[in-house]
C-alpha cells in the first residue's frame, strides 16, 4: 500500500500546484476592461465594453478622479 500511497501524493501536489500556474495558455472567455479612481483604489470599475469604460475613465480623469487608466482583465466565468 505505502508503494501506492507516495507517489499518489506526490502526483496530487503536483496537480494541485500546476492549477495555479499564471502562464496557462488558456484563452480569456470574457475580457473586461477596468479602472480605478482615487476616490475607491482597490476597488476596479469593469464594462465590457471598451468604449465605455474608456468614456467612463474620461469621466473620471476630468473631474481629477482617475485612478488608473483603463487595462484590460480577463473574467472566466
């Protein structure tokens, strides 16, 4: 049994750890387009849409609100 157990578990770390790995070739199936203003920093403001979120990020860089320009994020849900 202890043949079979210990290689099991190596291979279950092993799974577990590749999982997480953050250069998985896997497309992103939603992309969002996010902003942060000074007024809530770690807190992103998502559209879908890019022109709106490059519109709303205007929004905010004129009223001296801007956080952080718009970037792209990937949603998989």
């Amino acid at each position: 049994m202890k043949k079979f157990l210990i290689p099991a578990i190596a291979l279950t770390a092993l799974a577990l750890t590749a999982c997480g790995d953050s250069s998985s070739t896997k497309a992103c199936q939603k992309p969002a387009y996010c902003y942060k203003t000074n007024d809530a920093p770690n807190q992103r403001k998502c559209k879908m849409s890019e022109a709106e979120a490059e519109n709303d990020a205007k929004k905010a860089e004129e009223a001296g609100n801007l956080h952080t320009p718009v970037y792209e994020d990937c949603w998989d849900m």
